[in-house]
C-alpha cells in the first residue's frame, strides 16, 4: 500500500556556407517538424484526451456489463471511523454515473471494493472488511440484479488478532473457476503475502488457501492484479513492499492457477499499487502510483510480447491534484482506454497494434 506523480522530451542542430542555405535551412526545419510529432504517433500506445470527473470517494474500480453498460465502486467516509461502499452505473462509456447502492457492514470498516461478473453473470463485490487491530476479513456480496441490491455472503479469508488482508483481486480462468487474491499478513514467517483460493461454483464457495507471492521473512507483496492474456495465459502484477521499495513485479501463468515460484521480474518505471490490463489486440498495459520515490508521475507502460518486455507511455495520464491515487486502466471501446485515478477519468486513443 501507498502514495502518488511527474514527465519530458526534446533535440537540435545546424551548419553553413552561402550556396547552400536555402537547403540546410530546409532540412532544419524537416527535422524539427520530424522532432515535435508527439512521442505517441511514433511508438506510444495511448494518447491523451478528455478528463472526466466522477463521483467521489477513494480506491474506483470498475467493471463492464454485457449491455454495454459499466458499474464502479468506490469507498465513501460519511463520518469519522466510519466507511461505506458506493456502487454507480454508467450507460454512455463511463462518462457520467448514477448511484445504484450503499454497501456496508454495520460499524466495520470497508474499502479496496472490487467488483466482478462470475461466469453465472452474477455481479460479485468484494472487500477487506475490518475492525482494525482485531478483526479482519475479505468480505463478499452478491447482486442479482445488475448492482441494484447486494446481499452479505460470505468471508473469502478472515483472522483475529492485529494481522490484516487487503487488496482483494478476483478473475476468471478459461475453464469457468473464480479466483480471488489478496495481501496476507496472517502467516508465520513471512510479514505478508500474496494469497488466492479458487471457486469452482461463481464464488458461492472456496477451496483451499495457496501462497502464490513470497519474499522471505521481511518482504511484502500485495497488490495483486491478473488479466488473461489472448495467448491464453495470464498474467499476474504486484508490488514488494519491505525488502525492494514497493517496485512492481509480474510473473506468467498457463492456467491462471499454478503460478512459478520465486519473486517474478521487476517491471521498471513502477512504484507501488499495480494495476494490469490485456487490450483486446493482445498488448498490455500497466499502471501504478509512481514512477519512483524521487518522481511522483503516475506512469504507464506496455508490453507487445505478453509482459517479456515493458515501454514506458509517454506522457503518463498525471492530471494535477490526482498523482498516485490507486490508478486503473479499462478498455472502454476498439480504440479508446479509461485511466481511473480518484475519482478522475482520462480517456485516451489506443494506436494500431503491430502485432
């Protein structure tokens, strides 16, 4: 967990002699006007555009529905100690929202709402769910009818005593299971880890609980992120607080399940709160809170080979006001991307894909 961003770029030269002048002076200006073709017509994937405010709140995230529709969740602090979930809908592409629900759990604190559609279609939220320094669960809701009402299910994890869960992260695999992750600190020996347990039934149970993010005794994964990839594997984001910084790291899986072992690879340019996304052209995408401790710009980078290698997007989507604030990337069309950070949407164009 964490905190928020910064960006640059330019070039030049010249020579003489009379007969040639008109010439040189023509090839300057070629050169310059090669030079200021913005960064994202030659390489870039995302290109900046239209800033939307939304609802307020902290931690948004978003989901689509199958009519073309979107809902968002984000956490709302009515009084002091207190904490609730609000749910909104969009039907014109995440431009404008209207509240649907208010989701809470008596005077236990909520946050990190993450919403999901299991493969049944209905509409799963989920989040940690705690009275801190005693008590803390991942909670879970179910809604049948499109995020109008939800109704308490069950805890996904839960312990007792001053160690929490966090972050809880949900996605499918190809074969119909739900699997949902989270950051674990309830395990001895290790100050946190990432964990997942998988549902063969849309989530109305959970099997058993795996170690899939570890860094020895003092390190600290979280922030789990998965997108299934159009190569049919999947590929899992995530940040190692403790032992390196809070940089962020992502490792591959066949089947979204068996994840290898070890720490994964360092994805560079990226510091804190994760967040991946699969264009349906097959790239990634990745965002997260900063680029390092000494740039607070909220950065964006892509991969054209399934995560193998990374290209920073330059400029970042940073709007003033809005560095850091646990940010998302959403295909919301064939050719537009929705950066989420606070209550705040900058969507983008998505250049042709060369793959």
């Amino acid at each position: 967990m964490n905190s928020v961003a910064k960006p640059s770029l330019r070039s030049k030269c010249a020579r003489l002699r009379k007969r040639s002048a008109v010439a040189i002076l023509a090839a300057t200006i070629a050169i310059a006007a090669f030079s200021s073709v913005p960064a994202s017509s030659a390489s870039n994937v995302f290109t900046w555009n239209t800033v939307v405010d939304g609802p307020s709140g902290a931690w948004h995230r978003l989901v689509s529905l199958p009519d073309g529709s979107w809902l968002r969740v984000s956490t709302a602090f009515p009084a002091p100690n207190t904490s609730v979930l609000n749910v909104y809908k969009s039907v014109d592409n995440a431009r404008t929202w209207t509240q649907l629900a208010t989701v809470s759990d008596g005077a236990r604190l909520v946050d990190n709402g993450f919403l999901y559609r299991a493969p049944n279609g209905d509409l799963l939220l989920s989040a940690r769910d705690n009275v801190l320094g005693s008590s803390y669960k991942i909670a879970q809701w179910r809604s049948k009818d499109g995020g109008v009402s939800w109704t308490r299910e069950l805890d996904v994890t839960s312990a007792t005593g001053t160690k929490g869960v966090w972050e809880p992260y949900y996605y499918s695999t190809a074969n119909g299971r739900t699997v949902a992750m989270w950051a674990d600190e309830t395990y001895t020996n290790f100050s946190q880890v990432i964990v997942q347990r998988i549902s063969t039934d849309n989530g109305q149970t959970w099997g058993t609980k795996t170690i899939v993010v570890s860094d020895g005794r003092n390190g600290r994964p979280g922030m789990p992120g998965v997108v299934a990839m159009t190569n049919g594997k999947y590929f899992m984001v995530y940040e190692v607080c403790g032992t390196r910084g809070c940089a962020v790291y992502g490792k591959t899986s066949g089947d979204g399940v068996k994840w290898p072992s070890g720490i994964g690879a360092n994805i560079p340019g990226h510091v804190c709160g994760p967040f991946v996304m699969s264009l349906a052209d097959g790239r990634l995408a990745v965002t997260s809170c900063r680029v390092s401790d000494n740039d607070y710009t909220t950065p964006v980078s892509y991969s054209s080979d399934f995560g193998l290698s990374w290209s920073p997007n330059t400029p970042a989507f940073t709007d003033a006001g809005q560095f850091g604030n646990w940010p998302a990337l959403y295909q919301t069309g064939s050719g537009e991307v929705a950066a989420v950070s606070g209550s705040r949407i900058r969507f983008g164009t998505i250049a042709a894909s060369p793959l």
